[in-house]
C-alpha cells in the first residue's frame, strides 16, 4: 500500500460519505480520495470530486437522475455494476461502504474478494451477509500478514468497522485475550421516545421520529434508531465481527451517547470507550489503523459531562430489537428477510404508508411467513430479499 491511503467512497452524499471526505480534507497527506459513488445527489457528488480530486464517480441507479454539472475530465458510468467496478480499481486501497440498505452487502462482497481494506458503514453486509462477508475478512486478513502490510501486533484491519459501537468494541479488544472476554456491551441512546409506552406511541409522525437527541444521522438509520432496529442489527453484526454468541452480546441505554460500547472480561473488569458523539472520530479510526491522527473534532470534555445513566433496553415497547436478536439467533436467510422487511416498513412510514408501530408489525409477520436456509450465496440472499420486500408491501397494504 502506498504511504497515502487511497479510499474510494461509496455513498459519498450521505451522512457518513460527507463526515468521510472531511476527515480527508483534515488529513490530506495521509488520505487521497479517487472514487466516489452516491444514488440520486449526482449533482452534489460531482461537486465533492471537484473539491476533493476524485477522478472516478458512480451513481448506483439504474436509471440516473440528469447530470446538470460539468464532467469534463471525470469517469462517470451509472448502475450497480458501475459502482461495484470501483471497488476494483487498482488506484484504490481502502473502500468506505456507506451505502444504505442491503445494496451495500455486493461492494462489501467484491471489495474483499479484490484485496482491499473494507471501512464498513453499511449495517447490512454482515446482518444480512455475515456467512459470506466472514470468511472472505479473514482470507484478506490472512494476505495482509502475508504480504507485511499488517500491523506488527493486533488485527490485520482487513475489515474495519464504522459504526461507534463497533469501532469501540474493537478497540477495546485491542492487546487482550479473546478467550478472557465475557461478554460485549453495546450501548444505546434510547432514542427519542425512551420511557413512551406502546399506546403513547400509536401516533408517531416521521418528524418526531427524526428528532433523534444525541446523534446526527441519515433518515432511514435515525427511524432505525428509535425503534431500536438499529440495535437489534448491531448485536447481530458485533456477533460477527467478533466471533461472539448472541447470549454474550448485551444492549444497555446510556441516554448521553459518551460511552459508545463497552467490553466486560471475565475478572470482572470492563473497558469502556468514550468520546464525543461524532461520526467522524470512529470514521478516522477506521481510515488510521492502527495509528491515531489528530482529532478532527473537539474531543469530549469530562468536566461538563454531568452524569451517565444506564437503563435496560425495553424490548416489549420497542419490538425491532427482540425481533433482531431473535433472527440473528436463527440464523441462516431469516436476518436477510428481516432486514428487507424492516426496510420496507422504514420507507412506508416515511412515506405516510405505515404507522410507527406497523414497522414491527410488519417485520414479526414476514419473519413467521419465511421457510429459513442456510446462507449459500449473493444470488440466493438476493431473491430472500426480493420475496421479503413483496412480502412486506403486502402486509403494509392491508393494514
């Protein structure tokens, strides 16, 4: 790898992409931006790859909006295939998979079968594709030490996780024992409605479900957020990430969103990680493995932190997060049809189609209407998804 980390950005216009591209304008000796892909924001990505020197830009519909800013001098191509070929791009060491939805789980497969360092952002290529996304980390990992760009000591960093809690999580392993590992504690905020009851829940609009207090996010994570959905997906890809049974996973609220995760060893002992709620401290992280560069925010300032609560998580209240755990249990295809169910849902109250509480609802019928399999390949995961969608829509419309 050359001494300047050339990433590539997939969903460069979204929350993550955005928090990404300005931590390498901070860092622009260690990090060179040469790709960028987004869905509908053409337009916005072409203006990123003017100010931050992309060459090579993809947008991932099918059917993309009109271009009305200037191309001269980029390599724009449309679809899926095209934003998947960047990840193969010589030029490109690192790919930053901020997709939403499980049309990120085909650039995490392909960026791992190319050799490269998967930052994974995308909560859906383990949740959905964890079996296959696994064991091709590991063979990467395996190249890495091979070759002598892994790090001296610690993980070889073939895949780096994105998400606070995950990123927490892994850097509270780093030096220990795994075997000397209790159990993960991955904290919540508890959302906006934390402490609601279901009936008071029954009215929900999506603005007030978009008012999330702690974090700053894209629509179809922060609804995630306050169902607890995102949690539910989070356990399932810390159980993963990390080789951990789901009954060694567990999911407290801490309402201040400091502490981003924890890990518990089995002297009793527990590892937390703190910092300020901003994406772009574990983004950095996943980029400098294993050095640590320079903060790009305010770090966190323990003197006007105030308190720290921690409650349990309220699994009867907010169903998603039992739900979750439940498929992560089972295994097999049932993640990859809870997920599509979920998505759908997110995108029907979104759109005023489906209440706030029909997003469980409609989750729990299509994962009791799926024959479970075990995971075999992108195609097979591909059509549970399309049958669970379906599925979905169906039960939405009629209720």
């Amino acid at each position: 790898m050359s001494q300047c980390k050339r990433i590539a950005v997939l969903g460069s216009t979204g929350s993550i992409g955005v928090q990404t591209l300005d931590v390498a304008r901070q860092h622009a000796s260690e990090l060179q931006v040469v790709a960028l892909a987004c869905g509908r924001r053409v337009d916005t990505m072409i203006e990123q790859a003017r100010a931050c020197g992309a060459t090579y830009v993809a947008c991932g519909l099918e059917e993309a909006p009109e271009v009305t800013a200037d191309l001269t001098g980029l390599d724009y191509a449309v679809g899926m295939d095209a934003v998947v070929s960047l990840v193969r791009l010589p030029e490109v060491d690192i790919v930053v998979n901020a997709l939403v939805g499980a049309a990120g789980l085909r650039a995490s497969y392909e960026t791992l079968r190319a050799g490269k360092v998967l930052a994974l952002a995308n909560k859906e290529s383990l949740v959905v594709g964890g079996d296959l996304i696994m064991p091709l980390a590991a063979q990467v990992d395996a190249q890495r030490r091979a070759s002598g760009v892994a790090p001296a000591v610690g993980p070889a960093g073939a895949l780096m996780p994105i998400d606070s809690e995950h990123g927490a999580i892994y850097q509270c392993l780093l030096g220990e024992e795994r075997k000397e590992v209790s159990c993960l504690w991955v904290t919540a905020s508890g959302g906006p409605f934390r402490g609601r009851t279901r009936s008071e829940l029954s009215d929900i609009t999506p603005a007030q479900a978009l008012a999330h207090p702690t974090w700053n996010m894209g629509p179809k994570i922060t609804i995630d957020s306050s169902t607890l959905m995102n949690k539910g997906l989070e356990v399932i890809e810390a159980h993963h990430l990390f080789n951990m049974p789901y009954d060694r996973i567990k999911v407290v609220v801490q309402p201040q969103s400091a502490i981003h995760s924890m890990v518990e060893f089995t002297d009793g002992s527990v590892k937390a990680h703190l910092g300020t709620t901003d994406m772009r401290i574990p983004i950095q992280f996943a980029l400098s493995y294993p050095k640590r560069w320079e903060a790009p925010v305010e770090p966190l300032d323990f003197t006007k932190l105030g308190s720290l609560e921690f409650y349990p998580a309220d699994t009867k209240t907010f169903r998603c997060l039992e739900l979750a755990r439940m498929a992560g249990t089972a295994g097999g295809t049932l993640p990859c049809a809870m997920n599509a169910a979920n998505e759908v849902a997110v995108a029907s109250f979104l759109a005023g189609e489906c209440s706030y509480l029909g997003i469980a609802e409609t989750v729990e019928r299509v994962m009791d209407a799926h024959v479970n399999a075990a995971v075999e390949s992108l195609e097979q995961l591909a059509a549970v998804d399309a049958a669970s969608r379906e599925a979905a829509r169906g039960f939405i419309a009629v209720q």
